[in-house]
C-alpha cells in the first residue's frame, strides 16, 4: 500500500510538471500580451518597460523556471487584472462563492441521486424507474445554461420564490445550487441504478433470498456495500470539477467565483493567473483520483490484500 | 409412521410458469424423496432452473402446488415461509458470484445462523469453522475473500454455507458445471457424503450426464418446460424411451475413441416429429385419454415417456 502511494505521488508530480509546460507554452502561444489592450493602447516604450520588469522579456524556458521557481516557493505572483493583490488572495477570495455554491450542489445533488437511482433500481419498470431514467438523461444532456436559465424562469420570473442571482444572502443561493446539483444527480441516479441491478441480479442475492432474508435488509446490507464502491470512487473528482465554479453558472447567476477567472485570465495574458489556475485544478483533480482510487483499494477486499487472485 | 414423515421431502404437483402467453414450465411433478437424488437435465433454455426456483419459492408459479416434506407451501406469504427456508436451501453454479465480494468466508457461511438468529456471534463463527472442515477446507479460511480461493473451493463454501441450517432439501443448480473435471468429482464426492451424513433430499439440476449417472436416483428430462421422461437413472442410461432423452446420452462425450458414438442432436422439429407413438397394449395400464397431444405415460419400472397414444399405434 506504502509503495503504491508513493508511485502514485511520483506519478502526479510527473503529471503536474507535464500540465505545466503545457499550458505555459499554450498560455504564450496565444499571440498578443498584457498589454495589447484595444481600450487603452500603451506607447510602445511603455509597453517594453512593464514586460521588461515583468520578465516578459526574457526567453520562453528562462520565463518557465522563474515561474516555476516561484511557485515552489509556493509565491504563484501578481495577476495582471488586478496588480493590488497575489494570485494567491485573489483565488481565496474568489473560491468561496464556487465552493459554497458547488460544494452544495454536489453535496445535494449526490444523494438525490442515489436514492432516485436506488428508487428505479428497486421497482425496475415502474413509472418511478421511467421518472428516473428521464430525469437522469436530461440532466445529463441539458446544458447546464439551459438549466440555469430555466430555473431562473421559472421560480424567479414566473413563480418569484427566489431572487433572479446568485450570491449575498442564502436565499440567492437557491438557483444556482440547483444548477449545479443537476450534474451530479443525474450521474449518481445512473450510477446507483446500474450498480444496485448488477448487485441485485447476482446469484448471492438469490442465495440471501433463499435463505430467508427480507428484502429491506438484502439492500441495506448486502447491495448497497457492494454497489458503493463505484459511487464513492466518482465523488472527490465529481466535487473538484463543480466545486471550482462553472463559467456558464457563475455568469448566468452573476456569482463573483471562480469561473469567471479562467476565462478573464486568457482574454487578457494574464499569465501567473491562468497559470495557476490551471495548475490548481490538476493538482486538485491529480490528488482526488489519488484519494479515490486509495478508498477503492481499502474498501475492495480484492484490492486491500494485495491482489492475490488466483 | 404417520403420514408426515412418509411424505417426500420436496414435491411439485403440476407446477407450471408462464410469463405473458410463453409457458416456461409446463405442468411438471417432482418428486424427491428423504435421503435421494433427483436430477432434473435438459438444454438450457427448458425450464429446469426456473423449476428449481420456484421449488424454492424464488420464482412464484403460475399454477400448481410445493409441498415441502408434505406440508403446502405454495401460497404461504414470505413472513410465514421463512421458518421452511430453513429446511430448503440451494447452491449455485457461478461460484463468485454466488458469495458477496465484500465478505470473509467466515461471516458468508456464518450468516444464515444469524438471519435465522441462532447462537450467539462467537458460536456462529465456531459453527463456520467447523463447516469449513466439514467441506475440506482449513479453518483458517474464515478470514479470507472469496476471491482468494480457487472455483472449486468456492463451491464448497457455497455447500457449507447452504447445509449450516441443517436442511432437508437442498436444491443444487448445475453447481459443477463450471468447475475442472478432477475438482468436479471432488464435489460430487462432498455432496454425496454429507448426503449420507445429513439425510439430504437433493434436486440436482444439471446438463451434466455423467455427473448425473453417478449422484442420481431418478432422473427427469425436460424440454421446452416439458417432462418428458423420467425413471430410475440406470433405466434412463440403458433403456432412453424418448428420442431427445437419447440425444442427449449421444452427446456424452467419450473418452475411447474406439467407442466414440455418432453424434444425433436433434433439433426442436426433429423432435416434435420423433415423438414416440405408442398403443395402450405398450402401456402399464392406467386412466388414459385417447388424443394426438403427447402425454407422459408409464412404461415398466416407473419409467415414464411422453408419447402420443393412440390405437392406431
């Protein structure tokens, strides 16, 4: 188990370089800098000066291990869309309307989910299983800015139960938590209805059944252990990716998040941002899969011993 | 001897699934008497595991009565069967799948004691590792996953963990089929002792006819949810009435290629039209209908065939 948490950690830490060098190289291959700006054109000898103190100047490998210096010592710069603060501030302050509001989501909308899967799996073919099946296949193939949308018309503009945005008091934060809530339960429904079936059509359910357990219990105690691997498994990476803000959501809902920032940061070079921005994400998505597939070993006895299959 | 105790362990009157218009199982009688062995053979798709299931009340029938050790136990509700699930158990042929992953070996055999409430937890664990014994593995097993133990080892935990009631009918569906020929035998051999030992009444379904040769007291063939012959298994070898009955003797495989017989499987067809017709002199004498419908009828020795009677022979 040791070693295989330690492979995993080199294996990241490989990743992580490799995500880096390829979006630095993507970020300055995008022709244009800071400073191009059409608003307010910079004479020229301005221009050179500010990329010159920025470092700008200097070539492409040299600019990457300064960065990367920088962010071993854990100092990820200024960004250039607002030069008052660090990335680092920018990125707390801007993370707790995408956690909150995604965090939420998925944390609401995972267990909906799994019970409405855990629903259909039980009465297959009823109209609890179409309800189901239709809820999770829309949920997975609307957009999510359709979705946003909607919500916003129907129970702000029509009903007016909530306030049409998204952030200050909890009742704005309604909307845009049912937005992101819908992801996760439509991919929990299908999850936990597939996995419960598969539990439930193998032969030591029947054996259970034969020897006299009540159904209730076969669920609970047996089905439902062996359906949750999948559905744990899935969680860290399903909350990073919706708990680090959706453009469309944070734009819909006019949440100041993080979302809003991958999308900024590009249109305007604004490197060290978008730099760490990403990297965030991969280190986050890196380290979530490493968790998931560390609860997956300690949970499947096939793993947890080593592998001795014969 | 009363009346209870002269009554077979498991019997089937005219038990019959449909689903929709399709008849699965069509109007069967089984028999298993204490201490014997009953293999119900035939092609998969003719209906002997849903006979199998519904002997165990896992599949409801459409029609017909089961009666376990004399008692009726067809319309009792699931509450009221469970003191009879005791006494009727049933062992599977996918090995893996038939034990839950996440589970010792010790706590799948120890479970049904604990469904039924019997002992306490420590005794329950006591009474696994003495199953583990009595089915040829080390106690030291109870701690283990089903995945670390080969097929053939699995289908032994399957049997413990399906005789730790003590029942008295045990259903086993194609339980060596998926197993090594030498490891096959091996659980023939663990059945047919702890047969003897526990005074077991066995339904041993299987398409297996060698195994069935060595395990069965009678055996009964289906096809397509039908009976059609059944008898004491040396008469079935020797004396096969009906055309897919020998069929399915014909695609025994043969070890000596100098005795290797032609291979006749029929197709359905083929069948239909080899029904074989015989005169009521042929007959043991009993209430018959002169029709064109097949019937299943008595030939000597309580061997049975279904054959279309008619005077016209």
């Amino acid at each position: 188990m040791l070693s295989f948490i330690i492979r995993r950690t080199l294996s990241m830490l490989a990743t992580f370089i490799v995500v880096s060098i390829v979006i630095f190289l993507m970020m300055h291959s995008i022709p244009g800098g800071p400073f191009d700006g059409y608003d307010m054109p910079l004479p020229d000898n301005i221009k050179a000066r500010l990329m010159a103190d920025l470092g700008l100047d200097k070539p492409l490998w040299e600019q990457y291990l300064r960065y990367m210096w920088g962010v071993f010592r854990l100092d990820f710069g200024v960004p250039y869309q607002s030069p008052g603060e660090t990335v680092m501030g920018l990125i707390a302050h801007a993370w707790v309307p995408s956690l909150v509001l995604g965090g939420l989501g998925v944390l609401i909308g995972a267990p909906l989910g799994i019970l409405l899967g855990m629903a259909a799996a039980l009465k297959r073919n009823s109209w609890i299983d179409y309800v189901a099946s239709t809820i999770a296949t829309l949920g997975l193939t609307i957009p999510v800015f359709v979705i946003s949308t909607l919500l916003i018309l129907v129970f702000a503009v029509w009903l007016k139960w909530t306030p049409a945005s998204g952030w200050g008091e909890p009742r704005r934060w309604i909307l845009p938590i049912a937005a992101y809530a819908a992801v996760p339960m439509a991919t929990y429904a299908r999850y936990a209805r597939s996995a419960m079936l598969d539990t439930l059509n193998k032969p030591f359910v029947t054996v259970l059944r034969a020897k006299g357990l009540s159904e209730r219990r076969i669920v609970f105690q047996h089905v439902l252990r062996n359906s949750a691997i999948p559905m744990i498994t899935i969680f860290l990476p399903m909350f990073v990716g919706i708990a680090t803000g959706s453009i469309f959501v944070e734009k819909i809902f006019r949440v100041p998040g993080l979302g809003a920032y991958f999308v900024s940061s590009i249109e305007k070079r604004d490197y060290p941002l978008e730099m760490a921005l990403m990297l965030l994400i991969s280190a986050l998505f890196c380290i979530s899969y490493l968790v998931s597939d560390i609860l997956y070993a300690l949970l499947n006895p096939r793993i947890r011993l080593g592998g001795k299959d014969q | 001897m009363n009346a209870m105790a002269e009554a077979p362990a498991l019997e089937l009157k005219g038990i019959t699934k449909r689903y929709d218009a399709q008849t699965v199982v069509d109007r069967v009688d089984l028999r298993v008497h204490r201490n014997a062995t009953v293999a119900l053979v035939g092609e998969s798709g003719s209906g002997k595991t849903t006979t199998g299931l519904m002997a165990l009340r896992l599949i409801e029938p459409s029609d017909g009565r089961i009666l376990l050790g004399g008692e009726d136990v067809t319309k009792l509700s699931q509450k009221d069967l469970r003191p009879f699930r005791r006494r009727m158990q049933v062992v599977f042929q996918d090995s893996y799948a038939s034990l839950d992953p996440m589970m010792t070996l010790g706590e799948i055999i120890a479970e049904p004691l604990s469904i039924h409430g019997i002992g306490t937890r420590d005794e329950r664990g006591d009474e696994a590792r003495r199953w583990l014994s009595k089915v040829g593995l080390d106690g030291s097993y109870a701690t283990r996953y089903p995945h670390e133990l080969s097929g053939g080892q699995r289908q032994r935990v399957s049997v413990a963990r399906a005789l730790i009631l003590g029942p008295s009918v045990l259903v086993a569906d194609e339980p060596t089929s998926a197993l090594d020929v030498s490891v096959k035998a091996q659980i023939v051999n663990l059945l047919q002792d702890l047969q003897a030992d526990m005074g077991l009444s066995m339904l041993f379904i299987s398409h297996d006819l060698s195994v069935v040769r060595s395990l069965a007291d009678e055996v009964v063939v289906m096809l397509r949810g039908r009976v059609v012959e059944r008898g004491p298994t040396e008469r079935i070898f020797t004396h096969a009435h009906h055309p897919y009955t020998r069929s399915l003797l014909d695609a025994v495989p043969v070890i000596d290629p100098k005795a290797r017989r032609r291979r006749s499987f029929l197709s359905a067809a083929e069948i239909s039209a080899a029904t074989p017709r015989l005169r009521p002199a042929d007959i043991e004498p009993q209430p018959l209908v002169d029709t064109a419908d097949p019937q299943l009828v008595a030939l000597a020795g309580s061997h049975f065939v279904e054959a279309i009677v008619s005077e016209r022979g």
